[in-house]
C-alpha cells in the first residue's frame, strides 16, 4: 500500500465554486485521501495506489470540465 501525492494545475478553475467542485468531486473516488485546492487553480490529491491511479484522478478532473495546464 503506497501513498503519494500529485498537483494539477488547471487553466479555467477560480473562486470557490469550483474548489468546492473539485473537492467533492475528487473526494468521492476511492483511494483519494486528501484534496486541497488553491485560489490560483492548484488541486493537491493525496491517494492511496491501491485504490486509484493517477491517470484516474487526472481523467476525474477532466470529466469534472477542468482543463490541465500544460508544462513546458
């Protein structure tokens, strides 16, 4: 059983609509233990690998109507 932690940062997230969105949102899948998000469009997820992987958060977030920023 492995934790680990990951941040998206997303283009069109601001205000607390959308930090609620997200957090419910996240907090419903299984394995995710801790979800915080920040006024500059940050999410933190904490997770359990035995329960989600990563890709499942990112597709979450999407399905959500968050698009990721790109990285350079």
């Amino acid at each position: 059983m492995a934790h680990l932690s990951t941040c998206f940062s997303l283009e069109n997230a601001s205000g607390k609509h959308d930090e609620k969105r997200l957090k419910q949102g996240l907090d419903a899948l299984p394995g995710v233990t801790s979800v915080s998000v920040s006024g500059n469009g940050c999410v933190a997820v904490d997770y359990d690998t035995t329960g989600i992987r990563h890709d499942e958060i990112r597709q979450r977030v999407q399905q959500l109507g968050y698009q990721l920023r790109q990285t350079e």
